[in-house]
C-alpha cells in the first residue's frame, strides 16, 4: 500500500496537480529611471520586457559572484521581482540603495502576499494577484485576504498538497537550484548554466567583465549538472574520476520513484561534464546526466 507521500507523487508524475507553499520573496520597482538602473544591476536585459512579459536574471556582484537568481514580471509601469525567501533582503538592500540616486522606488511587497507553486495542467484560469512561470510549474503570489479562498479552489479541483520531502525530490528531478544549497554568493553566474540567465549583447551591469570574460573567452571552470548514482550519498561528498583526480562536488541528493534511481545535483568541472561520462563518489559510481531529469 502507498503512503500519502507515494499517492501524490504518483498523482502529480501522472498529470495530477498538486501545490507547495513556501516564503518566497516579492519586490516591485518603478520609476523614470527604473530600467536604466536595473540594466545596470543584473544579466538580463531590461529593455527587452514588455508589459506582461517576464524573464529570469540573476543579481551578481563585481566579482560576477551570484547574490540571487529572480524571475522579473513586467505589469505595466512595475518591475516584480520574485526571488527566494533566502535573498529576498539581499535583491531588497540591492535595489533600495539607488533610490536616493533617481527616479527610482522600490517597495517589499513579500508579507502582503502568499506564495503557492502549483504543479500539474489543472490550473486555476486566474486568481488575482501574480503569475510566474516556471519550467514545470507555476507560482502564484495571492493576496493574503484571498489566499485562503484559492487554496479551496486547488484542493476542490483535485490538486493535492506536496510535503516539504516531496517538493525537495520535485525540485531536484526539475534541476531546480537552491539558494544555500547548490549556490551561493561563491557561484560564478555562468555556473549554472541556466538557460536564458544571461544576456551577452546588453550593456555593462555589475560583474559584467567576468562573465562575458568567461563567455567569449574560454568556459567556466566547474557547471551545475545532473548526476545518477548507483547508491546514496550524502550532499557534499566529492567527485573523483576513474583516475582519483577530483572532478567536483555533490550538492542535493534524492530517490526518483520515477526513474526509480539515486539522482543528485553536483557541480562538475568542465572536462567531465558529457553526458555519460562515469565519476565516482568513493566506491560508489556516479554518472553524468543533463538537466532536468523529468521533462
């Protein structure tokens, strides 16, 4: 017999919907000045959004370090940003220190919402508030006094709730990174080799030089990448190849019921990073896999 975890899992890898909420960070911008001051501040390019339009960017620094990944929702003369509840007062602080240089306001509008991420094809047509796409899901911030409202609308509409264990085995066969987890502000944006992060024809932004350095130049170093492992490890536990060179390092682990294997995000250094190349984790065999794992 299926546990409550096993049920949803299977309902969602199915085409069910299901839902996780979390604290997750919501920042509005605007002004005159607010596009030129944001090119400047992120890898992304601003002047490519249009009104209902959205786009990821990351916030380096000098160093083109990454101080947070976002999601940027243009809702006509505001700038969203969603970011995790881990850099919310870091894209915050970042933003706010130029308003006292321009046309330039920036407003934390995180407690005034609840964030829900909705996964399946059975979705709500609309429930007020704001819509950010993700690859495999969507999340919705809704207004507090309305949250509970749209709640009863997913679980009425079959959505079942996802425990924080089955959201955390969602995220990483999504190849979805975590903040503190698979990245920090030691991670060099082009790292993570999120598609569409970076945009290499826009102006210069802070850490520009490094990171398009790195582009027109050469490679990164080390990439987020998938891995399948013949057993458990834990997270942190190092990359070798066959040879005992170290070859990386494993971030996020857990089981796929649906692959029914051992998965894991890793970065890896570069001349490892095919598909199908074989690492090992001491005795235990770890192979290369690209991102996501489910599609």
């Amino acid at each position: 017999m299926m546990s409550d975890t096993e049920n949803t899992y299977e309902h969602i890898r199915s085409g069910g919907s299901g839902f996780y909420e979390q604290k997750r960070g919501l920042i509005a911008v605007w002004g005159k000045e607010a596009v030129q001051f944001l090119d400047g501040l992120i890898s992304n390019d601003m002047k490519t959004l249009e009104d209902g339009q959205q786009m990821l960017a990351a916030f380096p620094n000098a160093q083109g370090r990454l101080l947070a990944v976002v999601r940027v929702l243009r809702q006509g003369e505001k700038d969203l940003f969603e970011t995790e509840d881990a850099t919310r007062e870091k894209v915050f602080q970042n933003l706010f220190r130029f308003t006292f240089a321009g046309d330039f306001f920036v407003e934390d509008l995180s407690e005034q919402y609840r964030y829900v991420e909705v996964f399946g094809s059975e979705l709500p047509a609309s429930a007020g508030g704001f819509l950010f796409d993700a690859p495999q899901s969507k999340g919705y911030f809704i207004e507090n006094d309305r949250s509970d409202e749209f709640l009863l609308s997913l679980k009425s509409a079959g959505a079942m709730k996802i425990s924080d264990g089955l959201y955390e085995t969602l995220r990483i066969e999504n190849g979805i990174p975590k903040y503190g987890v698979d990245m920090d502000d030691t991670t060099i944006v082009p790292e993570l080799g999120i598609d569409g992060l970076i945009s290499y024809n826009k102006g210069c932004y802070i850490g520009q030089e490094i990171i398009a350095r790195i582009y027109f130049r050469g490679h990164v170093a080390k990439r987020l990448t998938g891995m399948v492992l013949s057993e458990p490890v834990a997270a942190g536990s190092e990359l070798i190849t066959l040879e005992g060179k170290n070859a990386g390092r494993i971030t996020s682990v857990t089981l796929s019921p649906k692959l029914d294997k051992t998965i894991a995000l890793a970065f890896v250094r570069y001349d490892y990073l095919a598909s199908g190349t074989e690492l090992k984790v001491g005795e235990i065999t770890a192979t290369v896999a690209g991102l996501p794992f489910l599609t």
